[in-house]
C-alpha cells in the first residue's frame, strides 16, 4: 500500500516494496575546493551546505533496508566516453582529464571522483559510474533497478539543474514516478535551484514531485 507524502504539485504516493533513493555525483569533484566545480569558477560552499541533509536522507533509507543508488559522474581513463564536445567546454584552465589537485578531473578511480566521506556508500549499496548527465546514459542503471522491482524513485544530489535533473527526466521518460527533496539538492545558482524544483512539478508533476525532508521523514516514521 502507498504512503502518501505531502508534497508538490500535490501528495505523492510512495510504495514502500518498490523505493529507492538515487544520490546524484555528491563527489569531491562537484562539492570541494579543487575539484571540476572550482575549476569552473563556482562557489562550492553551497553545495557543502547540503551534505547533512543528503546524511539526514541516506540514514532514513538506511533504516528502512531500502536500496540506496549513488551516482559519480567519471570518465574512463582514456577519456574514450568523453565526447570532445563534453571536454572542449569550459574553462581551457582545468579540463575533463587534465590534473588537479585531487588527481585528474571526472576521471574514474581519482581521488576527486570519490563520493564526500560523509555520505560514502556501505556496502550493499549500488554506485554506478555514468559518463554523461543522466544517470541512464551508457550506464547499467535501467537493468539495476528492474532487478530490484523498483517503479520509485526519490533523488538528492547535485547539482538540481544539470545532473539531478537530467535523471529525473530520463527516469521519468522510462515510467518511474519521481520525487526530488528540497533540501537535499543544491546548484552552484540559487535562482537555477528554484526554477528547477518549480518546472519538475509544474503541469500537474510533469517531470515529477518535490516535497521537504521533514515532510518525507514525517511520513515515513
Ligand atoms: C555538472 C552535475 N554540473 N553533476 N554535473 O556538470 O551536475
């Protein structure tokens, strides 16, 4: 049976045998100094900012013994699943595969690509490496979560506008019904943020829903 969780455009109806939680590239690349985010020019505070309610989430599904799935956004080493139009944007200061100071920038395996200590997966946990945006791109995502008879999907990470979005809208177009948690998302651009969450649920939840982590835990205790 369904739990019903408020949220926008109007509640959300959570099955509990078929949810899993998606962490979108909460990576040193993205949230720390010197990582792909820094280098092109953002403040990374902001997304720092979240890891405790990204921890606050985790905990939650946790508890519950339902799967949780992070996300890294990576290259192979050869950069062979790096178009050149990925790595010719950007700054020309610190491209995809060039050294940083946490090791080679979105490269798989460096110390930059590893997921922030405090929300690293234990095990059991799925992680899946994807080369593009969206999480179903060129990765095993689709296969994963049929294995696990999952049809829901609740999302974190960053950043809202790019990646998180992106694999909403992927999931979305593949049937999952998704729910995207304020709190635990965060864009290096406020007003990008707040455009998001308000386009994800426009049109009577086009893309999908939002709703606090109050309100979801709330629902779920
Ligand atoms: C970006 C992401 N912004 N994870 N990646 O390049 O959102």
């Amino acid at each position: 049976m369904s739990v019903l969780i408020p949220a926008k455009p109007f509640a959300y109806p959570l099955d509990p045998g078929r949810t899993a939680l998606v962490v979108i590239d909460m990576q040193r690349d993205f949230v720390e100094p010197g990582g792909f985010g820094a280098a092109l020019g953002n403040d990374v505070t902001r997304l720092q900012a979240i890891v405790p309610a990204v921890a606050a989430l985790l905990a939650l599904f946790r508890k519950k013994g339902w799967p949780v799935i992070h996300t890294r956004e990576s290259h192979l080493p050869d950069l062979s699943d790096c178009p050149p139009a990925k790595r010719g944007r950007g700054k020309p200061s610190l491209r995809i595969g060039d050294m940083g100071p946490m090791g080679r920038i979105l490269v798989r395996g460096e110390p930059g690509n590893a997921i922030v200590r405090e929300l690293a997966p234990v095990a059991g946990e799925v992680v899946i490496d994807k080369p593009g945006k969206g999480m179903f791109y060129r990765t095993d995502a689709a296969e994963r979560l049929a294995a696990l008879g999952i049809t829901h999907l609740v999302f974190a990470g960053v950043t809202t506008e790019v990646c998180v979005q992106t694999s909403m809208r992927e999931a979305n177009d593949r049937g999952f019904e998704c729910l995207l948690v304020e709190e635990a998302t965060e864009s290096y651009f406020p007003e990008f943020k707040a455009a998001t969450l308000a386009m994800i649920a426009a049109q009577g939840a086009i893309v999908g829903w939002t709703t606090g982590l109050g309100e979801l835990s709330a629902a779920l205790d």
